[in-house]
C-alpha cells in the first residue's frame, strides 16, 4: 500500500491520503490528492523528501521544500549539504509522526484494497491522536 500523511510541526498525524497501490509514486499521489493547492489555499507549506522533488516548480514561492539531490556526475557544493542538514533537522520530527504511525502492525501485513485499507488508515489516524493527546 502507498499513502501520503501531513504532520504538524511536532510530528502528530493531522492528515492521510487514501491507499493506492504500492508501485504508485509520491508526485502522482501528491498530483491526484491535490496537496500543492490545498497548501497554497491554506497558506502553508510541507518539508518533503527527495521522492517530492519536482512536484513544486515555483521556485520563487515553493510550497514544498525538498533536498538536494548528488548523482554520479553532479556532487552537492558545502551550501547545498548544509542546506540537506538543515531540511533533515526539520524532518525529524515529521519522521517520528510516520514511524508512530507504523507502530500499529496492522500496516505491517496488510494485504487488501485499497478502499478497504483507507478506512483502515483513517481509523488509526483517529487512534494515534487520541493516544498522543493523552
């Protein structure tokens, strides 16, 4: 199963896509849920990982920040290292939202379709709120 999931700044869950199919990509699930206008629209912006890259092509005004990508031929300049350094330092507690979310091992063997699993999801969603505002 595939899904997006926006935390706030603490890493709580505050919202999940519904499940599609695992060999769909982060851009084409960002593209179909409409995440770039939503955020625009609500004036806020999202940390994002390198799987995002391209998907905000305002580089003026980006809504979505993503790392800098090295490959063979290109290496990252100092700034650009140090701008990844800064980008994972803001994530990590986005990551820790996701990984709570993995703590229920229901996701872990799930096997089913995706209408199916998205209540599934939307229901844990509810419970990890509720168990984190304890």
């Amino acid at each position: 199963m595939h899904f997006l999931a926006l935390t706030d700044e603490r890493g709580r869950l505050i919202w999940i896509s519904a499940a599609r199919p695992g060999r769909t990509h982060d851009i084409t699930a960002a593209r179909h849920d409409h995440i770039l206008a939503y955020l625009r629209a609500a004036g806020l912006g999202a940390f994002a990982d390198l799987g995002f890259r391209g998907l905000d092509k305002d580089v003026l005004d980006p809504v979505i920040v993503t790392g800098f990508h090295a490959s063979r031929t290109y290496k990252l300049t100092p700034g650009q290292k140090d701008a990844n350094r800064v980008l994972a330092v803001g994530r990590a507690p986005v990551e820790h939202g996701f990984a709570h979310l993995k703590n229920w091992r229901t996701l872990t063997k799930l096997r089913t379709d995706p209408a199916r699993a998205t209540r599934l999801l939307r229901a844990l969603l509810v419970l990890t709120n509720l168990e984190v505002n304890r």
